[in-house]
C-alpha cells in the first residue's frame, strides 16, 4: 500500500543525514498478521514436555522513501500469548510492542549502504541468518556485487560482559551464464568471559537451467575456544539440491 504524505513532517537521520518536508517523501506500509495453535506431546520423551500454545503475532513495516537513492525503514512487532498476564488475559493490555528492524538504506555511486538494525542471511542460513545492529556496505563492480556486513554482538562499554564481540563478514556474487558463484568469508572474535576466534570459508554455487535448476552449499569453519568450549573448533558442511 502506498500513498503521498501532504501534510508537513520532518525526519532527521542520525547525524544530519536529511531533513525534509514530508511532501518530497513517499510513505510505503506493508507487513502481516498471523495467529497460530500448537500442541506438543511426548515431545522430548518425557511428560513435562507436553504444550499447549496459542498466540498472535502483528508485523508493520513502514518505509520512507526521499528517492531511488535513499530511503528510511522500519519494521515493528506486536506478540501476544493467549492467556498469559502481558496483554494475552482479559483486558488484553500488555508491553509487547518490538523494533525488528530500523535502518537508513542509501547509495552513493556505486556503493550500496545500510546502517542501523536489520536482519542478513549469508550461504542460505547455514552461516548466517539473523537481525544485528551494524552496517552493510556493498560495492558494485559492474554486475559483480561484493557485500561487506560488520555487526557488534556484544558491547563491554554498554553491557559490562567482560569483552567485546565483533562479527565480519564478506560474500561477493560472480554470475557467469547459467551458474551464481558466491564465495563467503566471515571471522567472528570475541573477549567476553574468554578469548576465541572462529572463521568460515564457503562457497555457494546456483545453477539454473531451461527445465530445473539445482544449488549446492560448502562451509570450513576453524578456529579456537568458541564459548567456552576450550576445544579447537574445526569442521565442514556440504549440502547440494
């Protein structure tokens, strides 16, 4: 759904990015609702396992768009749980409103930046899918497009853990006729409760085809004393359709 705001609204990015009136921006709404029932039994072997679920979830995202080249996105989240004491009991008031996602989206040139709290799949969720707060930078080389992603996962100034935990990662995307080649490279280090250092090396390859179509997956990880663990973490995965 679209529509042109006409009346007067300011938006101020952090750091003085823009300040408009709210007729040069475009307002776009969409997101969806859902509610669920589930019962589990036996689940996990044991009695105390069995559960009974029934919830509702409420997504809304709003974009402000200034131009092809920059825009503003919000994407918010409303959960309730049937019977529980936070909005799901009768008289339904409850603190369950989220931020999944708000993040300045632009292009200079031909670079391609998001910054703020968003969400990134990297090798199809077998390495990364979630929302972080931190930055995506992309160039553009002609059609070859190459993805930079840093994300803090843990911040010792804001949380006091101990450490600090700090994620980077790098996926460019090679198209050559009928075949996707998108390498992937990631290192996450952190200092929190103890020191470790883990790094992935992957390739991800798309083929597509008059009549089908197949992918397939690689993944080496190595590195030392992930969470705690004290052991050296080295391993692979391989996955084809």
């Amino acid at each position: 759904m679209k529509k042109i705001i006409a009346s007067a609204v300011g938006l101020a990015l952090v750091g003085g990015v823009a300040v408009t009136t709210a007729s040069a921006v475009e307002s776009q709404f969409g997101g969806y609702w859902r509610t669920r029932m589930f019962v589990q039994s036996d689940f996990t072997g044991q009695d105390t396992a069995d559960y009974n679920r029934t919830d509702n979830r409420t997504r809304l995202y709003y974009t402000a768009k200034f131009n092809d080249d920059f825009k503003f996105v919000n994407r918010f989240e409303f959960n309730t749980t049937w019977g529980d004491e936070n909005g799901g009991d009768v008289g339904s008031d409850g603190d369950t409103f989220r931020i999944k996602h708000s993040y300045a989206d632009f292009t200079l040139g031909n670079v391609h930046t998001s910054i703020g709290q968003q969400g990134r799949v990297i090798s199809r969720g077998f390495l990364f899918d979630d929302d972080f707060s931190g930055v995506v930078i992309t160039p553009s080389f002609g059609d070859v497009k190459v993805p930079v992603l840093y994300a803090m996962e843990v911040d010792d100034d804001v949380t006091g853990a101990g450490g600090d935990v700090h994620f980077v990662a790098v996926s460019p995307s090679f198209k050559l006729d009928n075949f996707t080649i998108t390498p992937n490279v990631a290192y996450l280090n952190g200092t929190s409760e103890i020191d470790f250092d883990m790094s992935w090396v992957g390739l991800d390859v798309d083929a597509t085809f008059d009549s089908f179509s197949e992918w397939g997956s690689f993944i080496y990880s190595t590195g030392d004393k992930l969470y705690g663990s004290g052991d050296d973490q080295d391993g692979y995965l391989v996955d084809q359709v």
